[in-house]
C-alpha cells in the first residue's frame, strides 16, 4: 500500500496543482495521479510534477475509468454531484475528501457514509479553504472560558485566480441556495435576501461588502464551541495589501468575543493572510488532512468515520506548516465599537 498512487480528482486544475506541488514537496516518494476530463491539460499539470502522472477520469464509471488500477486516496477537488467518487472509495475501503460541495448538499455525501459506515474515513471538506478558519479560531477560543459571538470574514480580492470548476462552485452556492445559515441565539437559523447583507473590516481598518454566506465552518464552530451566535461572511474586492500599493492577498478575519477564565468580557479579533492567494492555503489543508488520514505524517492512520478538517488537522502542526508556506497570523486591534457592543 505505501507505493500506491492518491488520486487527485480535479488534479489539473489551479487548487489541484496547488495540491500536488505542496505533497509532492512534503512526501517526494508518494505518486500521484492528476485526473481529469481532459487527458492533455492533465498530463501538461502532471509534467510540472516529479511524481505526477496525468490521466483521463469518466466520473459515469463505477470504476472511475481505472479499471483494475489501485489507488490509496480519493480526493476531489470539485462538486461530484454523482458520488462516483466516495462511492468508488468505499467500495475499496480507502479515505475519500471532498472539498466543493456546499452545506445544503451536505445529505448526499453523509447518506453514503451512514450506509458504510465502516468502509474509510470520509471528510467533508468545505470549510473554508480546507481548515484555515476553524484551526486558528478554535486556538484562539482557548483564551475564553465561555464563547458568545464568531464572526467571520473572508475577503477575497477579484484579482484572486481560481480555475473553471471554482467559479462554477461559487456560482451554484451564491446563485442556488436561497439563504444563508447561521446560528443565532442559539439556534440555527437561515437568513434570506437583504438579511444576507454584510461588512466585513479588512485587516488594514477598510469596511467592505460582504454577504453572509454557508460554509461548514459554521456548523464545526457552533458545536465545537458551543456559541450561540456564529456567523460567515464573505466578501470579494480589494485586499488590504493591495491597497497599499503591493501585490494581492487573501484575508480571514476571525473576531471572538465572550467570558474569559477569570469571568471577565473579552473580545479578540485576528486575521490569517497568505501573499499568493486562497489556493496555497487550500493546498495546504488537503495535504495535512491527507497526512493525517494516511498516517504520513507518522501517527496511525484514522480509523473509518465521518470528518471535518478541523477534527483531524492538530493546530500546532497545521500552524507552524502556514507559516512555512509564507502564510501568517495577524493579532488586530478590536474596533472601539466591537468593545462597547
């Protein structure tokens, strides 16, 4: 099993080459297999990859189009709105992370695990940018006894490059689903039209756009945490960054406020940024998870159950693995009317 390939649906793709250069730099001698619809844009991605091989997917087939060929992974870098793919997992019992599909297509994927529960490990994925919201805001809920309000803002700038499959994500979440789900007071709840209309404040002060959107982020959060109030909202324009006159970058900006140990209010507000954009820290996500379902990382591999990223990636590792990426955690200054709110 060490030497089988992990198969990287979607693998020629800009998240999917992201993805391959970052495990290929981390563990040089797992292949890997780049698939897609498209075996010439496929084999073009694999060639920038040492351990790379490019190949013809049929999503249609039951066996993907493999035929007898073993793999060790199944990851998917977009929507599967067959389920060829975890299906083709567990039929063969290895992990399967999918990392498109949005919250109210959630019933699918879990259905398919209820019915083999023990087959592999499935991770529902769509947190978002696999991990770098929930990882650094559940450290940072550790300095809180009790946790009232997660808000959090994602700014995407538009010059931020994403491949086809991607926007075509974006669009089906923004222009299909008809609201917005949040927890507030404690319950969940969805927020419809207008309602969805937000701001979000960048890193260098600057409030902008947003709109309240439905990541599984929210979900983890509000169960891990246990707050009554927790919010996503994402906004696209001009990152902080560029503002000032350099290049691009991405934001996420994760404002916490509650009770800390000794009982007193607290508030904190930091933001996770990375120079190149949101896919290197998408990339990232899917490596450590795959190290983690794997046990490439050294520990056992995980057991079959069903997944968020955020159980599985262990912060300290997920954060020092950031930073050498060239991704960085900001502590901010929390606006004068965030401490009298």
């Amino acid at each position: 099993m060490t030497h089988l390939p992990i198969l990287l649906v979607g693998g020629s793709g800009t998240v999917g080459r992201w993805v391959a250069r970052l495990l290929h730099d981390a563990h040089p001698e797992v292949p890997l297999l780049l698939g897609g619809r498209d075996l010439a844009k496929a084999q073009e991605a694999a060639a920038e990859i040492p351990s790379a091989e490019g190949i013809a997917l049929d999503l249609a087939a039951q066996d993907l189009g493999l035929g007898q060929r073993l793999v060790r992974a199944v990851v998917v870098l977009f929507t599967d709105p067959r389920l060829a793919t975890v299906r083709f997992a567990q039929a063969r019992g290895i992990p399967h992370l999918s990392i498109s599909a949005g919250i109210f297509e959630m019933g699918p994927e879990v259905a398919a695990y209820m019915h083999q529960p023990q087959a592999a490990p499935v991770v529902l994925g769509t947190e978002w940018l696999v991990g770098a919201t929930t990882v650094p805001t559940l450290t940072f809920a550790q300095a809180f006894a009790q946790v009232h309000d997660i808000t959090i803002g994602a700014l995407l700038d538009e010059q931020d490059v994403t491949g086809p499959a991607g926007y075509a994500d974006f669009e089906r979440q923004t222009t299909i689903m008809p609201a917005a789900l949040v927890r507030r007071d404690g319950a969940f709840v969805w927020q419809a039209a207008d309602e969805a209309n937000a701001t979000i404040r960048a890193v260098d002060g600057t409030e902008q756009k947003a709109t309240t959107f439905s990541f599984y982020d929210v979900l983890g959060l509000a169960t891990a945490t246990g707050a009554p109030n927790v919010q996503f909202r994402l906004g696209f324009g001009v990152s902080s960054t560029r503002r000032q006159g350099e290049p691009m970058s991405t934001e996420i900006l994760i404002d916490l406020a509650g009770e800390d140990h000794a009982g007193q209010p607290l508030r904190t507000r930091h933001a996770v940024v990375h120079p190149q954009g949101q896919m290197p820290l998408t990339g990232l996500g899917v490596v450590l998870l795959l190290e983690r379902v794997l046990g490439l990382d050294g520990q056992p591999a995980v057991p079959a159950g069903l997944y968020f990223p955020y159980q599985l990636l262990e912060p300290t590792t997920y954060l020092a693995r950031l930073q050498q990426i060239g991704g960085r955690v900001l502590s901010l200054e929390v606006a004068p009317e965030q401490e009298s709110a």
